[in-house]
C-alpha cells in the first residue's frame, strides 16, 4: 500500500474515534459541496481525499513522526483491502476523487456523492461490493444510494432549498476551522426527535438538548486537531476567568480547570432524584448534594505531580460561599478520620493552618488560604508550592504552545492539560513494569495534549490538540 494513503488511514482512524468532517472553501467558510445536502437533510458530511492537499501533506508528515504509526495502519488497510480483492491505487483512489460528501436525508436515506477521477473506476468499485446500488449524476457529482427511489427522493428534496441557506448550518460551521480532514454537521433536535418515535416514546419526546452539532477533523503543522461545536437551547453562558489555574506549579503533568458550573449542576439536578441521591452521599460522605453544589460552583483547578511512589494530587476551590465549603470539606474528612480509626491534626506552615488526615500510604493536608481559597492536597509540598511565587505552569513554553493551539483564551468554559513526557515518567514511577518500547516510543513522539471548551450562551465549542515533537 503505498505512503501516500498514510493521511487517508489517519483520517479513518480518527473519525472512527471522534465523528467528524472536510472540503473546498467558498469565501463564506462554507464547503461549496453543502450544496449538495437538502436543507432539510439530517446529516452533512465531507472528507477530503484529494492526495496533493495541504491537509493530506500534513497528516503524512504527523505519522511520519510518530514510529510505526503510518507502517500499522498501512498495514491494517492494506489487509482489509487485500481481503476483499482491492488495492489503493488501482481501485480506491482513482473512484474517491479529491471529495467525498455524505448526506442523510430527512427520511434517513443515505446518498453518497462523489466526482471520481475514473467514472470506469467508480463503477468498478462498486460492483465489488456486498450491496447492489444505483448511480445517477446530480451537479456533476456521482451520486451513490441503496435504490432509484432514495435519488429520485433526494432530488425532490434538493429543489425545496439546501443547507446553506439554513441559519443552523452555518452557525456550526462557524464553530470549524476552514480546513479539516473532514467536517460534519448534524441536526442533532430532528434526530432526538427520531430517536424518541423510534424508542415508542413519542408521548414524552426525548430531548437531548441539542439543537445542532458539528465536528471536525483538521491535520496542523504541529499535530491533530479535533473539533466540536453543540447548541444547547436555554444553556447559561459557563465562561470563567481562570485566575485559581494561574497558582498550578509549572511541574504538573496534567491539570484541569473547571468553573461557571453553577448552571450546569442545576440542570443536573433538575433531571434526577435529587432528595435521594443527597441522601445516598450523605451517608457515604458526609457530605450533603447542597454542599456539593455549592463547591463546584466557583472556580476549580485540580493538578496532578509527581511524587515518587505516591504522586501529589492537589484541588483547589474558590467557591463562593468558602464558610460552606469549608465546613463540608472539614466534615467530610473528620467522618473518613472516624472511620479510619484516628484523627485529623493541625499544624502552621507559613502561617497557614493546616489541618491533615494520615493513613498508611497517603496523608491528605486542607487548609483555608488568606483569599478564601480552599485546597486539599495529598502531597507533602502541595500547599507550599501553590501560595509561592515559584515558577507556574502557565509561564512554560509547554503550555503556552498548547493554548495556543486551541486559541485559548481570557475568558474559558474549562479546559484540561496534559504533559505526554512528564505523564510517562509519572508511569514509570507507579509501575514495576517498564512500558513496552514499540508503545513508549509512540507516546515519546508526543509533546502536549490541551482540550478545552469556550464559547458563549448556547453555543459551546470544544477543541482538542495532541501535539506531535519533531
């Protein structure tokens, strides 16, 4: 199988992973093949398979840099396609052309359009496979569905108007980088709606709270870029100012930063028993539903650091009733003392008091700092370390590469970070056995990994980039 279809095989695997979408750009943002999906349509899809394509070059440079990466899933394809008599170049890429669009209608049938170098190979292709199919030319595009019926349907459906014209497409797409592997689009509300019918539930419509959803795949110069755009109809807008993330020291190797969680833990709330599930980890915890909540309504940063046998796990909160919090916080771990069989002491640090649970392998230290920010942390420099003014994780190159791979901002709805080579140390450390080389050296080509969700009101955009070394 030759290198060239590397990036093809990347982009199968991702998909698989993630459901996304790609294709040619009108000035608008919009791929000039969303014409070709009825307005009306469930699902739009488009995957670029032209080889000579900047996002081709880049994804055959990413695998390229990642060991074994491009020689495994060459490999797996190239079975496959040996299996069913095929090859790359004489039967796949001569019948794909440079675009390949998916559309589901609105009576779930699928049409599948292409414009192949080859119409000979196209026909080839298809007379190969395990389903009988029919073809027809729309636009000048090969359209592929299962009957006559489902293409006569799709046309009909074409005159009444396309995507977009529709104000929620473009919205989502909107939410996309201009260039992708691939990008789809979903009406997520028509769907739920179908799901619901389908599941004998139409007396109580099932609601998945979504309006639309849309995704996508991009190759970058520096690694993998993987998107998602959702509408959620009548969702607080959850964005923060992430000052507690500022305080995270810069040798963590992974780090979460949450807040603006209000909104979202009432409507959890609103969807299940609330009094019962209260009352269940109540008992388990000593902690109440509402003293939850009120913890996980501010700000939060948990991190994590290594540590030798134990590593250092730290939380910190800036809730905004710190008295509450505290006072869950205390209570909660004076009730696993009392099962434990021992006491919660105190000592000053720095002038802090510390309060700290110790059990045979982990001791846990809490404390209220000056600013009403409450930590607890299982690692025996946790507190020192986050109230000096040694170096942060935010001023390393590390981390400012990866926020500016997603376009990080001010103003966030959460994001995670994780430090690939300070990951596998913390493995190394916890395990006896050495991680296997034909695995170590994969995850070695791997510098940084950053998801983080921004947007404002309904709309919630969440972006993943794992970035490759090299």
């Amino acid at each position: 199988m030759p290198r060239r279809a590397a990036p093809f095989l990347l982009l199968l695997a991702v998909v698989v992973a993630a459901g996304c979408g790609g294709a040619t750009q009108e000035a608008a943002g919009l791929p000039e093949s969303a014409s070709l999906a009825p307005a009306d349509a469930l699902v739009y899809a488009t995957v670029t398979t032209d080889e000579g394509s900047d996002q081709w070059q880049r994804a055959e440079s990413l695998l390229a840099r990642i060991p074994g990466a491009r020689d495994g899933l060459t490999d797996a394809i190239a079975s496959a396609l040996t299996d069913e008599g095929l090859t790359w170049d004489d039967d796949v890429a001569p019948a794909l052309g440079p675009e390949v669009v998916v559309v589901v209608t609105q009576s779930h049938r699928t049409v599948v359009l292409t414009q192949p170098d080859s119409d000979t190979a196209l026909e080839a292709l298809l007379a190969k496979g395990d389903r009988k199919v029919v073809t027809e030319d729309v636009s000048g595009w090969s359209a592929v569905a299962e009957r006559a019926s489902d293409l006569t349907a799709y046309r009909a459906a074409l005159e009444q108007g396309t995507l977009p014209d529709v104000d929620a497409f473009a919205d989502g797409f909107d939410t996309l980088p201009e260039e992708g592997l691939a990008r789809v689009w979903v009406d997520a509300a028509s769907l739920s709606k179908d799901l619901g019918a389908a599941l004998e539930e139409a007396s109580s419509e099932l609601d998945l709270g979504l309006e639309w959803l849309a995704a996508a795949v991009s190759a970058e110069d520096d690694g993998l870029l993987a998107t998602i755009g959702i509408q959620a109809p009548g969702g607080a807008d959850t964005s923060y100012e992430p000052e507690l993330f500022r305080r995270v020291p810069a040798d963590a190797v992974a780090a979460l930063s949450f807040g603006g969680t209000q909104a979202i833990l009432e409507r959890i709330e609103g969807g299940v028993d609330v009094e019962g599930v209260s009352a269940r980890i109540e008992q388990l915890t000593g902690i109440s539903l509402d003293g939850l909540v009120d913890g996980l309504s501010g700000e939060g940063a948990l991190y994590v650091r290594r540590g030798g046998a134990t590593p250092e796990v730290t939380l910190a909160l800036d809730p905004p009733d710190p008295d509450k919090t505290w006072e869950t916080l205390d209570r909660a771990v004076r009730k696993l003392a009392d099962a434990m069989d021992t006491t919660v002491g105190t000592a000053t640090e720095n002038g802090i008091e510390v309060r700290r649970l110790s059990g045979d392998d982990v001791t846990v230290s809490y404390a209220r700092l000056d600013d009403d920010t409450l930590i607890a942390t299982t690692g025996a420099e946790g507190i020192r370390v986050f109230t000096s003014d040694d170096d942060k994780l935010v001023d390393t190159d590390a981390f400012t590469r990866a926020a500016e791979d997603v376009e990080l901002e001010e103003r966030t709805k959460g994001f995670v970070y994780v430090d690939v080579d300070g990951l596998l140390a913390l493995i190394d450390e916890l395990s006896n056995t050495a991680v296997p080389p034909d695995a170590r050296e994969p995850i070695e080509s791997l510098d940084s990994f950053v998801l983080q969700a921004s947007g404002e009101g309904d709309t919630t955009r969440v972006s993943g980039f794992v970035r490759v070394d090299g």
